[in-house]
C-alpha cells in the first residue's frame, strides 16, 4: 500500500490550494477515503471524508463550507480542494481510509503553510 500527497505549499491567507493522493496497492474504489492533518504540536485531526461514489462527503466544523474533498476512482486519487486558508490551517495533511476503513500505512503527507 502506498499513498502519496502532493500539491502543499505556502499560501498568504485567503489563499487557495489543491491537494492530490494517489493511491496504490489497494482497491481504491471499495474504500471511503479521508483527508487528515497533524498541525504543530498537535494531534492528528480528521478534515473530511468521502463515500467509494462520492455521493456523500462529511467534514470537520473547522473546514466546512471552505473545503471540499472528492474523488477520481479511476485513476485512485482522492483531492482535497482548500478555499479561504488561514493560519489555522498549517499543518501536514495526509490521507488514508477512512477511520471506520482500517487506516492502511501513512505516507509522508505534505506540508500547507499559511503565514502572511
């Protein structure tokens, strides 16, 4: 299994960035995947989920209305799309399962800063 983010970077707030995860080794599309991050000095927080169809999407409080997840089965890659950043959202953000999945090994995740 291999998962492996791309597209952070450092933004000035109210910025936008698109994050990608292509996934390998597993069947991608029987999954719901999630997007996860780990600020600094803190825990690793869930961020948003989406069902195998992408006929459903949840997300944290923290993100709603700000972020939206989706998903291309086809080519086993789920995106994270983040609208109106703020310094609150620095972090690294990873992807996986989703938590009622089994997590399968974490990739390296990718660095979003945001800082003016």
């Amino acid at each position: 299994v291999q998962l492996v983010e791309s597209g952070g970077g450092f933004m000035q707030p109210g910025g936008s960035l698109r994050l990608s995860c292509a996934a390998s080794g597993f069947a991608f599309n029987r999954y719901a995947m999630s997007w996860y991050r780990r600020a600094p000095g803190k825990e690793r927080e869930w961020v948003a989920t989406i069902r195998v169809t992408s006929s459903r999407t949840n997300y944290a409080d923290s993100v709603k209305g700000r972020f939206t997840i989706s998903r291309d089965n086809a080519k086993s890659t789920v995106f994270l799309q983040m609208n109106s950043l703020g310094p609150e959202d620095t972090a690294v953000y990873y992807c996986n399962k989703a938590p009622w999945e089994g997590y399968s090994s974490w990739g390296q995740g990718t660095q979003v800063t945001v800082s003016s």
